[in-house]
C-alpha cells in the first residue's frame, strides 16, 4: 500500500482527489493538510511515499515547500497538482525537487497516471503540459528572457530589496502600477514571494548593479 499526503485549501477538492486516489486498491490517502504548516507537520510524522500538492496556499506558495519538503522528507516525493500551467510555475517546479506536475484541468485519470509513474521514479507531466512544451519549445526557455524590459526593472529593484513604494520612486510611476507589474513578472517567473526574486537575480547574478 503507498501512502499519500493531499495538500490543498480546499475541502471540496480534497474529497474528490482522494476519492478518486482511494478508487486504487494499492493507493491510500493518510493525511488531507489545508496549509503548509499542516503539511510539514503531517509529512514529518506520516513520512508518505507521495505528496500530492498544490502551489497555491493560505500561507504563501506551495514553491518554498516543495524544497523544504526535499530537505526533510527526503524519502518522499512530491506531485504538484495546480491550477497554474504556466511553464515558468512547472520549471520552478520541477527545479525545486517535485518529481511530477499535474494541472487541474486535466482529465482525472491523469493524477492516478502521474502518482504512478513518480512512484516508479520517472518525471511525469499530464499531457497539456507535455503537447505545450512540443508545440512550444522556446517556452522551456529562462522566463527572465521573457519579462518587459519595464518588468526586468521592477523585478531588479524588489529583487535588491526595494519597497514598491520606493520601486515607484525610482521608476517615476504608480506604485500601483509597480503592482501591477509585480503580479506579471512573479507569474512568469514563478516567483511566490520577494524572497523567490532575489534568489532568482542572485543565482544568475544581476544584484551587483542593484544592491
């Protein structure tokens, strides 16, 4: 029997992927978790063979969990199931140290397929996912490539440490507009917090000019 931990906010779509993981007579669900704080509690204690989780949560992006999780429970291995399908969110991924990513809108025999094949240990990408990246392969890409220049700014600035009030200054715009901008280039990306970005510019060192 594999054992499988479910992570997301929402009751209603728990219920349905554990029902759907429990139709498997070698599949069981040993603990639901609603937020990361639950997950890492639940992990540690139930050291399941899979995670099944989704990146969107109550306390911040399933991201930084995903490498947490990697570093404690080294053991198991982790499915993201989200709504994001964007490919900077699978890369970031994928990077991170999950085995398979899983988007909502895939038929449901899809999660059953994807916990199967990381259980044999190969890298598993429900099929939208696997025919975009053959239709687009340039999307595989580094996603700073794909920011606006005003985007690269903006992401510079909050990556250095800059407060969005202080990015609008020094920009000579809106700080709503910095927002605005903000939410773009952290979806492209896949970027959960301020944290994510300067790590992101420090490991492909652009922070010199910026500090």
């Amino acid at each position: 029997m594999h054992s499988i931990v479910l992570v997301d906010d929402h009751a209603i779509v728990r219920e349905g992927f554990k029902r759907l993981i429990e139709m498997e007579p070698d599949l069981e669900v040993v603990a639901e978790c609603r937020n990361a704080d639950d997950a890492v509690e639940a992990i540690s204690q139930r050291r399941p063979d899979l995670v099944a989780l989704d990146l969107s949560l109550p306390d911040g992006s399933g991201l930084p969990l995903i490498e947490h999780l990697r570093s404690v429970a080294t053991g198991t291995r982790i499915v993201v199931l989200s709504m994001h399908d964007g490919e900077p969110y699978v890369s970031e991924a994928l990077r991170r140290g999950a085995s398979g990513y899983v988007t909502k809108g895939a038929a449901p025999e899809e999660l059953v397929a994807g916990l199967r094949a990381v259980m044999r240990g190969e890298q598993f990408l429900s099929s939208d996912l696997r025919q975009r990246r053959a239709e687009r392969p340039n999307d595989t890409l580094d996603p700073i490539d794909r920011l606006t220049a005003r985007e690269r700014e903006v992401f510079l600035l909050l990556a250095a440490g800059r407060a969005p009030k202080q990015v609008a200054a020094e920009l000579g715009i809106g700080q709503k507009t910095v927002y605005i901008h903000r939410a773009s280039l952290m979806g492209k990306l896949g970027a959960g917090s301020e944290l994510d970005l300067y790590r992101i510019a420090s490991e492909r060192g652009l922070l010199r000019s910026h500090t």
